[in-house]
C-alpha cells in the first residue's frame, strides 16, 4: 500500500506543477492516496492528515496500526480510530490509485492541495471534513476567481419560470465579475453555468463523480465549455462513480467555496436545500428565489424563506448584495410624502378653486400651516384661492 | 361648539346602546363631536381626550383656551398645544357633528367608544394615535371575533394570481373561525372578503371614508353582505369623505385590529406595504406571499421578505400559524435518510449480486457497519451476497 510513494516524481509531474519540491511530491501523492481510500467527509482521515501530514499519515496507516497510534495528535477517540481503520481495510488492497491516476493524465486533469497557492482556502472552513485534495479540470488558474463567487443551484426538475431567473440572476453575476459556482446537473444548475458561460464570465462546476466523467452526460459539451474557459472540480478520483453520498458531500463542497448561496427552485426534498443547509452551516450567505405559491417548484425556496431565515433573491443585483457588492447608483426607495402635504393636497380640487380657510377646514389644519404647505407645493396659484395643478 | 351636550341624549340615543348612562351619553356624544373636529391620529386630541376625558376635553377646547391650559396633565407640549388649537380652529363652526349623526342614523349606524364592552381593546395600542370611536355599520356584536383576526391586504392592481392566493388564504381563514379584515379595495382586499363571506366566516371591511359611503361604489353590494354578517367600520364620522391621508390612517387602524397582516400581492409603492409598516411597528406578526420575481405585483412583497424579515407565507395553514394557530395533525418533514444507509445503498446494484467485503470497498466503510446496516435494510438477502431490492 505504500507503493504510492515509489512512483511518486511519476505520479506528481504528470499531476502537480513542475516546481514541486521533492517533499511536495510525496504530499501530493499521499493525498491522492487518501482521495482513493475514504469517501468525501471523512473526518477521521481529516484530523490524521491535518496532525501527520499526508504522506506521515498515509504511512501510518498503511502498516495497519494499532487503533491507539492514531489517536495520538489528532482529534480522534480510539472508538473513531478502530472503525475509521475498519472502513478503510477493504478498499486498501485495490489498485484505484493507479487507475485514477493513469485517468487524469489521460484527460490532463490536475490534483491540486492545501500546499500550492491556488487552494481555495474558503475549503479549510469544512476543517477536519475538507478534501485531502481537489482533481481540476480545467484552468487551475482560475481557482482564483472563486474569491469572489455565488452559488447557483436548484431542482433539475425546474421549470421555465425557474430557468429563466437561474439565466437572469448568473448572467448578471458573470457580467460583474462574480463566478457562479453550480452542480451541473438539468434545469437550473445547467441554466446557471450556460447564462455565466453566455455573458462571457465565469463558472465552475463540481462533480459528485470524477471529474473525467462528465455527468449528466447530456451535459458532457457544457461541462468542456466551462473545463475550457475556468474548471470542472471534484473531490473524489477519477474514474469514481457518482453516488447519492457523493452527491450530498459535493453540495457541502459548494457551500463551502462558494462566498453564498442562491437557491432558484427546489422541491420540498430538492438537494439544493442541502447545499443551502451546508452554507448555512458553514456561516455563508443563503438566498431563495420565490415564485408562484402554486408551484411545487418553489415549495423549498418558500421553506428556505420561512424557516432558515433565507435572503429573498429576485435579481442578479440582490445575488450581489448576499456577498456585500453593491451596485453605484443606488436606486434608493422615495422616501413617503410629507403628511402635511398629503393632507393639503387631499383638501383641494381638480377644479374648484378654494381659499385657505377652507382649505384649513377641510384638511383638518391651521391656516398657518396650510399656508406654508402652499408656498412649499408647486400649484397654481390664483388670486382669489387654490386648486391642484392638473399632472 | 358645546351645544352637541345639549342635543346629547337624542344622539346618543340613536348611535349607542340605550344602556348608557347620563355620564355614558356624555362621553359618546363627546367623542362623535372630536371625531368630527380632527382627522385621524390626531396625537394632541388623544392625548387631551385620555388625559382630561373626552367630555371635558371638549368643553376646554371649545372655549379656544390658551394652549397652556392644554398642556396641563396631558404629554403635550405648549407648541404642540398651540399648533393643535390652530388646526381645530378652522372646523369649530362647521355642522359637521349635526349631519354625521343624520347619516349615522339613517344607516343605522352605531358608534361604539372605549368605554364599551365590545371597543376592540388592540386599538388602545395605538396610544393617543387611536381614534376618540368607531363608527360601525352592521352588527356591533361581531366585533369581539377581531380578537383572532388576520388581515389580508394588497394591491387593487392584483393579477389573477393574487386574487387566487387571496381567494385560498383568507377562506381557509375563516373556515378555521378566524375574522378576516381587509380594506374593501378593488384587487386584494376584495378577493379576500369574498372568499370569507363565501366560506361562511366572519370579514370585517375597514373604510377611510365614512362606513355610510360605500367605497368604492363597484363594491356597494360587497360592503353590504360585509355589513350583513359583521360589520364595515370607520373612525371618521358619516358622510367624510376618503382621502389619501385617510387611507394611510386607516390601514394603520386594520394593523392594531388585527393579531397579524398578510400582504398576498403589493407593488413598490403599494399602500399595503404602509399597513405592513404598521403592523411592524405595533409589534404584530406580518407575512407576505411570495410570487413570481417577474411579476411587479410581487415586488413589494419581495421587499417585505428581503427588507422587513416578513414571515413568507404560502397557505392560509401559514398564515394561521403567524396568530400561533397550528393545526393538530403536524405534517413534520420526513428525516433525513442515515448516512451509513445512502451509502451501502449507493454501494448496491440493482443487477450484480456483491459480497459484503464488496461492498465495503464500494462504500468506503468497515465490513461490520456494512453487515449492520445491511441487516437492518429491507433487502433480497441471496446466499451469495446482496443487491438492491426493485421498488
């Protein structure tokens, strides 16, 4: 098992940068290793890697510990230790590390770690339960621009009302700057990434399954559209299968690189409520996008309303407002009439003219006052009285 | 001005219960004469009427006092004494009181004061904002139901989506024995009382002018089956008529009557939005019904969920719930599935029949949590290993 380590320049150059130091390769190749063995959201693996070291990790378990050796360091009980190890034997004898591997080269997919710049540090906040590494297809360059991002997700059973606001909301994101962040999945996830993709911006896409297999595969053209222009990212190996689990951790993953989270549409059991719970969670910004009471499309958007304290999206504009972008010209609300004038103003006539007093009488107003609500309205004014100026 | 004491017991006679006593009658036809003298929310004249009784309240100021003699006793200061006195002054001589009271009577309409059993005891928390009476057409009985109300407001502009929102909300309302106010508006309002006159509830209508004058004149058949079955009320006195000022006070007035206020549809500028604003001030619970982000109906209720934390309300059984009205039968949400269960779940095929050391491998746990949680799931368990049972 600890195999890894002699292929390790091999395995590093073909998935790491070229300026690796020789200690860096051997952590990058532990923590493919670690990818291979546990499933998203181990936290067990997590503490071990964050109190050892991958590769010092990795070799630990490797020589099947004795549970206690675990513990030492990290934030694991021995109960934890023993089952953690329990769930890792069976799949130690496979040959997935190399298999994955020989996938991302093929598909020049990169690994990249918490060691090299681009690691989206907004990641760590998942702490012991973050990825030992994320496989980039794609510009991993552009991991940058996920400093600045929003997620855009929904139902896959969205309606035209939905995919119109997921178009709407990420284009106005792409255009001022913003990358939108989404799942890739039909309906709002596909309408979020094509409407960023559209306005000339960026979007990234994480997978629940290895990130050379493009799923849905209807899909497959988006998702090398947005591989061409920014990246396609998931937490498992290549060559891993999307499973529900994996689902319900790459929503978590969402949530957690992403600045907030927009919900479009969702059914009451929609995984996107589960993204939403992780941003939540995670101390990130939650909006929901409501729509007609009557569609079962939006039932978990209102929910998100109604009981996670969600922020009411309608624009791209209030999308921004989530992450504290604000636009310039702000198109601040009038503020309500004066109640003098109102009342003056509900006193006199379209076309009887009238004098003060009993302009007076009828407002309910000194004379006095009516008289300063006058000089203060723009009216025509007539010798003998007032009435109101025709709009 | 004090001559309406002499007119008193055939006043009060008409417009109050024949219980009154000597002092009762006083303090009624007191009241209808400063509810013919000031516009709504006037704070000096409540103020004064609490402080010094509305009889003697009137008897002062009938004699044009100096503002001093005002001061005394009540919160008010000498400048706002003055200004007051000022703003009296230009109605003391009007018959006003002498053809209200015609009206009233013609109408059979009765005025009820703080001083009656059936005074709706959340008008008080307006403070010295609340009107001197009521004036109400109808069956004064009925106004004990206010104490479990919710008012149901909005746009005149509404679509035919908001009118079936309404329509939905406020039957369910008042087939749950809840009163339903609203503002006999075109739209909204007028959906709402429909749809509880029609479910065979109570609805309460609310008008900025007189409860004699029906307003708007297309609803004088709707207004009437109000009046039949509870009662159309206004704090201004018969014959007034309604102006935009008293439009504004008067859903302050549906804001305290009400235990909470569901905006369903309402534009940025909608005077429903102004009830809400009320509502929030007075401490009562408000909702607003989401709708399409498209549709510039909805943008004020967008607004009352992004700005002012209004409760998204999606069905009247939301609505009961912002008053505490829970229905008994709670329709909790489903759990969330056991991870350890997705992911041997995830693990299975519907085809291939595994081992459980197989599945171990595929979902990343020990072989023992496999067997649990295998053997708790309702699965075909075949000699040679396990697969997905077809639902």
């Amino acid at each position: 098992m600890t195999d890894v380590f002699e292929r390790a320049d091999e395995i590093a150059d073909a998935l790491g940068p070229r300026s690796d130091t020789a200690q860096g390769r051997r952590d990058r190749v532990a923590r493919i290793a670690w990818s291979c063995l546990i499933e998203p959201g181990d936290r067990v693996a997590g503490a071990l890697v964050r109190a050892r070291g991958a590769a010092e990790a990795w070799e630990l378990v490797a020589g099947d510990p004795d549970p206690r050796e675990l513990v030492a360091g990290a934030l694991v009980d021995p109960r934890e230790a023993r089952a953690a190890l329990d769930r890792w034997r069976p799949r130690r004898g496979g040959g997935t590390v190399h298999d994955a591997v020989e996938r991302a080269r093929r598909n020049r997919i990169a690994v990249i770690t918490p060691n090299d710049d681009l690691w989206p540090a907004a990641v760590d906040d998942l702490g012991d339960h973050a990825p030992p590494c994320l496989w980039v297809r794609g510009d991993v360059r552009r991991l940058a621009e996920l400093t600045r991002s929003v997620a855009v997700v929904g139902a896959r059973a969205a309606t035209s009302y939905g995919e119109h606001v997921a178009d709407e909301v990420a284009a106005g994101l792409a255009r001022s700057g913003i990358a939108v962040v989404s799942g890739a999945a039909y309906g709002i996830d596909g309408a979020a990434h094509r409407a960023a993709l559209a306005a000339g911006g960026r979007t990234f896409a994480f997978l629940a399954g290895g990130s050379d297999r493009p799923y849905p595969s209807g899909h497959t053209d988006l998702l090398e559209r947005i591989a061409a222009t920014a990246a396609v990212i998931s937490e498992v190996p290549c060559g891993a299968a999307p499973t529900k689990w994996r689902f319900l951790q790459r929503n978590r993953l969402i949530a957690a690189v992403s600045s907030a989270t927009v919900v479009v549409e969702a059914g009451l059991r929609s995984g996107s409520l589960n993204t939403a719970g992780h941003a939540a969670a995670l101390g990130r910004a939650i909006g929901a996008v409501p729509g007609p009471v009557t569609s079962a499309a939006s039932a978990g958007t209102h929910r998100l309303l109604r009981e996670f304290d969600a922020v009411c999206v309608t624009s791209a504009a209030d999308a921004r407002e989530l992450i504290g972008v604000v636009p310039l010209g702000d198109d601040a609300v009038r503020p309500p009439d004066d109640p003098e004038h109102t009342r003056v103003r509900d006193a006199l006539s379209d076309r009887t003219v009238l004098t003060v007093p009993a302009i007076a009488a009828r407002s309910g107003m000194s004379v006095a006052d009516v008289e300063a609500v006058l000089g203060a309205m723009l009216l025509d004014g007539r010798g003998e009285g007032w009435r109101r100026r025709r709009s």
